[in-house]
C-alpha cells in the first residue's frame, strides 16, 4: 500500500493523494453504494467546493440542505473547535445530564410552533438522534405507540399511511415502503404496518384509511421523489382527515425544513401544523450528525419512558453545540428570508431558460428547492455537463435536475447558477 504523505498540505486538502489514488482506495475499500461523479473534494467553504487542482464548484446540492449556512461556517466551525479545546465535547454516558444538551433542545423546542396542540397548549419536546433515518424511526415508534395506547389498535397491528415515491432514508424498516425496488430487494423480510398511496391524493389517503390506521409520514414537499409539492390543500387535507379518524400525522422536513422553501419550517406556508416534526441535516450546519424528532410534551412523555429508547451519541455534546449555534445562524442571517429572495430569482431565470430549451419539460419548486425536469429523462447527462462548467447538482428521481445551494447564495452566484444551467439547457 502507498503511504499517505500529509507532510506537504495547502489548503486546498487534508492530503495530496492524486485523484486516481482517491478513485482506486475508494474502489478496493470501500462499499460501491453511490454513484458518484468523478470529482474529489479538498475543501468546502461557503458555497464553494475545490479540488486538488484549486478548481472550484459551486455546490448546488448542500449535501441535500445538510449545508443550509453554507460549508464550513465560521460561526458553527468555532463554536466547535471551542467546545474540543475546553473539553466540553466528548460523549458522555446518558445516565448523567449535560448542559450542551438541554441547552439545544430548549432553543429547538421553541423555535418551533405548538405541534399537536389538539393534544393541548403543552409546549414541545424533542428526541435527539443522529443521522435524519433515526429519527424517522423514533416518528414511527411514536405513532404506533399512540395506535396502540390511545386508539386500543392490538399491538403489531398498527399500520401507518406513506406515500409512492416517498424518500425518508434507507433502514430496513424505512425501506419496507419505499417506492424504489432498488432500495428494497434482496434485503427481506421487511417490515410489515405500512399502506402507500399516491402523492398528493387525498381521496386515495381517506380509502387507505382503517380500523388500524394509527398516523400519517409525509413529506410536505418531496426531495428524492422529484422535487414535488403537493396541491394546495393536500397538507390541510390530511390535517382533517388526522383529526376526524383520530391519526398521528408526522412532517419529515429533514430535506425541508429550516429555511430550505423559504420558510422556517416548510408547513408554514399552508399553516398545517403536524402532531410530529422531523428535522435533520442543517440541524448541526453539516458539520457533525445531528437529527431530532419533535411533538407535543404530552405525546413525547406518553410514548417514551427509560429503557423505551436510548443512543450513545444521540444529542452528545459536540453535536449538540452545532446544533445551538445552528440555529442562531437560520435565525440571525434571516437565512428561511434569504432563501425566498434568491429563489424567487433563481426560480424565474430558470423558467426564462426553460421557456427557450426543448429540453424541459417542468420547473417547479419553493424557496432555493428548485427542481427542473428534462424531456428525456436523463437528468445525470445535464449534471455531468454541469459539472464540466463548475457546478455541482445531480438528479431526482431519474428524471429532474436538483437546484439547492446553500441559503447563503448572493445575486451573483444566481447569475453563475443560472448562466450554467443556459449552457447545458439551450441548443
């Protein structure tokens, strides 16, 4: 084996392996589980990805709104680096209490709205995880810990409503319903307790709707399943129908939430509001894992009890401390109103350029959660192009490039975005 010789690094990366180097290590050592584009990243920093050659890319992806404030933001980097040299950042056994923890999750409890308050004026309380799938999972639990104890559903035969082309993460229990054989086979049995319909159709949810029926995971808009959100009234709909059968509805806003549509939380623009709240990703800034599952204190100490749920380093103290000073940065930067503006213009130069392209066949999207949809179906040939030009997306379901840079774009990375996106889409 080659030995990796740091001795002589710039600041463009933690080492200077060659490329090919990257590709063959990468073959030889690591699962084949991404397709990834030919591109080695040594340094992200704002918008902005290099490689070794210093070539730079801006990143219209944000590690799907994992980097909301932007790669490496110097407020969350010190915050950080502080909490290593004091020697408040290691692990600690969940048997003892921490300051960093009760710290994050009062400032997260109420910068979220009321959720559940038709279980009453309680106040929030959330459970802290670490990658957004286990949080998913904790929602899960909760909505069938409340068919079970609230509803008098037999135990085991709970069943949640889920939606095709749902993307909620890929744990064997999340990928049982999943739309997507490939996330699917080969990895039975899966889990059982999960009816899907189509997206955006409300009737079809009140038909899929019985006597084990015990919550609803949505959406609000769709990330992987191909940048969709759904018609007006869909979200108030299943507020309605949670409310007349008595169901648990669940929000996954881990690819949405914090600021990505242009709102703080993304069921704000139809002012629905969920008796469960996902959040993940931008959580901790993208520098440390870092999810949550949030509800109303009551549901919260109904379902969870000591021994009922635990993680090692769910909510441990360095994550915690990205995830408070995260949530300063949305706030302070008004980072949910930076991203209404800048994809306000971004989302009508797109449209200027799809009206002049045979290439597309829809935009749609709020906020900087820009989806463009390409007639042939192939939008990975349009992000290579991209790429080539200095920019980095890739495709949603096949069929639909990803525009979601981080929500600190300024007028002039629009006009680079933009201008690229004119190249690869107009003959």
């Amino acid at each position: 084996m080659t030995n990796i010789n740091t001795a002589n690094r710039t600041t463009s990366g933690f080492s200077r392996i060659p490329d090919q180097q990257v590709f063959d290590y990468d073959s030889t050592f690591g699962a084949n589980h991404y397709g990834r584009v030919k591109l080695v990243v040594r340094q992200a920093k704002g918008v902005w990805l290099t490689d070794l050659d210093d070539n730079k890319y801006l990143d219209c992806l944000a590690a799907y709104s994992a980097a909301n404030q932007g790669h490496s933001h110097p407020r969350i980097a010190q915050a950080l680096v502080d909490a290593l040299q004091n020697n408040h950042a290691s692990v600690i056994s969940n048997v003892v209490y921490t300051d960093t923890r009760v710290l994050f999750l009062k400032k997260l409890c109420e910068l979220v709205p009321q959720i559940g308050p038709r279980f009453g004026n309680n106040g929030n309380k959330g459970l802290c995880k670490n990658g957004g799938v286990e949080s998913v999972e904790t929602a899960i639990k909760m909505a069938r810990y409340y068919g079970w104890k609230k509803k008098g559903i037999e135990d085991g035969k709970q069943e949640i409503i889920v939606f095709n082309n749902n993307f909620h993460g890929r744990m064997i229990t999340v990928v049982s319903f999943s739309s997507s054989s490939r996330y699917r086979d080969g990895f039975g049995p899966l889990t059982p307790g999960f009816v899907s319909v189509e997206y955006g159709d409300i009737d079809a949810v009140e038909k899929a709707v019985t006597k084990n029926t015990c919550g609803i995971l949505v959406e609000p808009m769709q990330g992987e399943g191909g940048m969709y959100q759904p018609p007006a009234g869909f979200l108030k709909g299943l507020r309605e129908l949670s409310d007349k059968h008595d169901l648990f509805l669940i929000f996954d806003e881990i690819q949405v939430g914090l600021g990505r549509t242009g709102k703080m939380f993304c069921f704000e623009h139809e002012n629905v509001i969920p008796d469960g709240l996902i959040l993940g990703k931008a959580l901790s800034g993208g520098l440390v894992p870092l999810s949550a599952f949030v509800t109303n204190s009551e549901m919260m100490d109904l379902a969870f009890k000591p021994g009922s749920d635990g993680s090692t380093f769910g909510g441990y103290p360095l994550a915690c401390v990205a995830g408070n000073t995260a949530l300063d940065v949305i706030t302070d930067e008004n980072l949910a109103a930076r991203s209404e503006q800048m994809g306000q213009v971004l989302k009508k130069k797109i449209e200027d350029i799809a009206a002049r392209s045979s290439h597309v066949k829809e935009v749609r999207g709020r906020g900087l959660f820009i989806g463009i949809e390409v007639k042939n179906g192939d939008a990975m040939a349009y992000c290579h192009k991209l790429l080539d030009l200095g920019m980095l997306a890739n495709d949603s379901h096949g069929h639909t490039i990803r525009i979601s840079p981080p929500l600190i774009i300024d007028e002039n990375d629009v006009d680079y975005i933009a201008e690229r996106i004119e190249k690869v889409l107009v003959d």
